[in-house]
C-alpha cells in the first residue's frame, strides 16, 4: 500500500459531478464531469442516505451505485492508515477500507495525476 495524498489533495474532489460509473470484476470506477476519476478495489461500504450497509468485498454481483449519476461530491477526506470517505449531495456515503496492505485500495485521478493508496 502507498501512503495517503495529502488531506488537501482529496479534498479537490467537493464540488466534481458524477458523470460515469463503470465496473470490473475487482473494481469500480467513479469518473467525473471534469475528467478526474476515483477507482475502487478493495473491501467498501456504499451509505444509501441515512441506512448503513455492509461492507462489501469484489467480486460484485450487484450494484447501487447508479444513484450517484449525476450528484457531486460534497465532502472528501482521507484517513492516516488510507481509508477513503466521500459524501455526496444525494446524501449517498462511500467508504474505501485501505487496511489490507496485499493490494493498492484506491487510485485518485485529479488535474492528471494520479494518486495510489
């Protein structure tokens, strides 16, 4: 695992729209009106609203996440050890677990560069 981009880095992602959602067998993709991206692959929770979800693991066989479309995010932070927690204005909550040291977590896509944990 890398360590975490800087807590100001993440936060350039309040304010992008949800343009895209796109799936693979171990990852998802969340891409965004201004060409940045965030890419999933490792255990996650996905918040409706207010009720809590469990946590999910790949590979998925089904998916919520199409509710984003079209919402921005409203909130992005990112923890010491890595976890990833965007809230978007729908009232939808992602939560990206990075505890596993074996594999990369999430991949950040901002202004072009990209950002490994």
């Amino acid at each position: 695992m890398h360590p975490p981009p800087n807590p100001h880095i993440v936060t350039q992602l309040v304010g992008s729209v949800v343009e895209l959602i796109s799936f693979g067998k171990h990852v998802f993709h969340i891409s965004f009106e201004n060409g940045d991206k965030l890419s999933v692959g490792c255990p996650f929770r996905f918040d409706v609203g207010v009720t809590e979800s469990p946590v999910c693991e790949f590979p998925l066989s089904e998916s919520n996440k199409l509710r984003l479309l079209g919402s921005s995010v409203r909130q992005a932070e990112c923890d010491g050890d890595g976890t990833l927690r965007v809230r978007f204005t729908n009232g939808d909550s992602l939560i990206a677990y990075a505890n596993a040291p074996q594999y990369e977590a999430h991949t950040l896509t901002l202004s072009g560069k990209e950002y490994v944990v």
